[in-house]
C-alpha cells in the first residue's frame, strides 16, 4: 500500500485515518491534508501522522484517497493533476464521483477505485462498497478494500449499482436511526420513561443485528419467530402492513438512488 495520503480530512478523513492507525498501519506511513491548514495540524498533532499541503501530498504517497465533497472534487483534481505518477492509485470517497469523471482529469492510465462508505466506519462497523475504475486491477482493488476493511465490511460491485449501494447503506443509517426515534417516541406514548424507552429500542435493535449476523436466518424466518397466531407482534405488523410501510420502504430507496443518479450527472 505504501504512502497513504488522505487528502481532504473531514469526517470521513478522520474516520477512515484512526481506522488505519486502530488496525495497525504505520503513523508515518499515513498523510493527511485539509483546506485549513489548522484543521490538517490538529489532525496531525492528534494521530501522529504527517500534515502536508495537497501538491506535496500527491508527490509523497503511492496511495491517494480524496474524501472531500463532491463539489470540491474538480478543483482538488485540478490541483493535484500534475503531480500524481501513472503507478499511484487513487481512491475516491466522494458520492456521485464517478471513476470516468477522475480519470478524465488525471493523467493516462492511472487507477481509480471508487468507494461509497457509511457512517459506523466511526466504531469499525461500516460497510463499504468499491468499484474498480477502466485501469483498476485486482491489485489496486484489493489495496482499496484492505483500507476501508480498516473500520468495518467491504464487497466489491459494478459501478452502475453505485446509486443502489449509495440508497442502501450509504444513506441507510439515516433510516434505522428514523425507525428508532419513531420506536423510542412510541414507548413515550405507551408511558415509558424517554430513557427507559431508548435502552430497549437500542438494545432491541442491536440484538436484532447480532441475531441476524450470527444465525445467518433469513429475517423473514426471525420475523416468524417472534409471531404467534393472533398474538401480539402480529397485531402489530398488521397496522404496519395496513399502513405499506414496506412499499413505503422500497420507494423511499427509489427515490434515493433516483437522486445518487441526479447528482452523479451534475443534475443536482
Ligand atoms: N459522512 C458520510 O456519511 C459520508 C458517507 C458516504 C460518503 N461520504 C463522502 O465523504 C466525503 C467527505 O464527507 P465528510 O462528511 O467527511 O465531509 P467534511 O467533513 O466536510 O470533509 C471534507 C474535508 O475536505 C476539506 N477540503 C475541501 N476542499 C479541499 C481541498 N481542495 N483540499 C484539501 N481539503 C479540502 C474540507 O475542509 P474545510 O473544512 O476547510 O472545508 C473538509 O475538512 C464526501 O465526498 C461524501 O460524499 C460521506
């Protein structure tokens, strides 16, 4: 893997920098670069790692992974341009950056692989999708997936399903934190104290994932389980179906991968 610089470290810089240093990698093998020089100091100071301006970034590492947003990806690409070697690979994390749209602005035959992480990348949990750009090998892949492995799952899937990914786990953790508000306010309803009413949501669905993750069941089997004829969880699916919350579901996903597409072509 060689120099990793991470150019732009934001959130998700950050997030995937102490990652790596949690997992193992070298501190001096790891640079870091901001827009605020100060922000790239702190972030220095904090992990140990190597502050550096985004040139002389490009110059010193063999492994470039740009995690600004997405509107500042062309002027960072532009900056840098010059300066990345034909042997470098790139990494992308930025939303609706396609591999197309970073290999027509850096030289010939350098590879690319986008990524579109989540969020439980903070506490190791994050589940990453990558996707190998025209020069991209095997190699290359795996250099991008053994990163992002650093805090959490990684699978590798076509380009074109990158809108999918983006609605489904990209955006996903925004949608099991709706579900849980939506649980912990029905618990207020019912009179349950708010904190009393969070512990068992939060429990409830950390317990759901872990029975999920470690029987390998189909969650319809799990679903089953824990529904007796005419009892009370199926009083209960039974508003939820009455009410389409699984369509609901399904075009909220829609609609979310419709504008991961928008974006991507500059439609936003
Ligand atoms: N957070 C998520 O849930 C998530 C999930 C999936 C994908 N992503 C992707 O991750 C990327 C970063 O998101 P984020 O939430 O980490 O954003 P963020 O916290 O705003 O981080 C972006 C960082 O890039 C810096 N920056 C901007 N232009 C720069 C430049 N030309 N040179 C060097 N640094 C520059 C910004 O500096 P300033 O602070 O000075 O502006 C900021 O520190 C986005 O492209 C997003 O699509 C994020």
């Amino acid at each position: 893997m060689g120099t990793v610089a991470i150019l732009g470290a934001g959130v998700m810089g950050e997030t995937l920098l102490s990652g790596l240093l949690r997992s193992g990698h070298d501190a001096d093998d790891l640079v870091v670069t901001s827009r605020r020089p100060e922000r790239a100091a702190e972030l220095a100071a904090r992990h140990g790692v190597r502050a550096m301006g985004n040139v002389e970034a490009a110059e010193a590492a063999d492994t470039l992974v740009l995690v600004v947003k997405p509107q500042d990806m062309g002027g960072l690409v532009e900056e840098i341009r010059d300066h990345v070697s034909p042997g470098d690979l790139v990494v992308s994390l930025a939303a609706g950056i396609t591999t197309a749209f970073l290999e027509s602005r850096l030289p010939q035959g350098v590879a690319v692989v986008r990524v579109m992480p989540n969020t439980p990348a903070l506490v190791d949990q994050g589940m990453a999708a990558v996707s190998p750009g025209r020069s991209a090998d095997a190699d290359h892949l795996e250099v991008a997936a053994q990163l992002l492995r650093s805090c959490g799952r990684v699978v590798q899937v076509a380009e074109k399903h990158q809108d999918a990914v983006t609605a489904i786990s990209g955006s996903g953790p925004a949608y099991i934190f709706y579900v849980v508000e939506a649980m912990i306010e029905a618990g207020v309803v019912l009179g349950l104290p708010r904190p009393t009413s969070t512990e068992l949501v939060v429990q409830t669905l950390f317990g759901a994932a872990t029975m999920m993750r470690e029987t390998g069941q189909h969650p319809t089997v799990l679903r089953e389980q824990v529904t007796s004829p005419g009892g009370t969880t199926a009083a209960a699916l039974r508003q939820l179906d009455d009410h389409k919350v699984r369509a609901a579901f399904i075009s909220a996903m829609e609609a979310a991968a419709m504008r991961s597409h928008d974006l991507a072509s500059g439609n936003g």
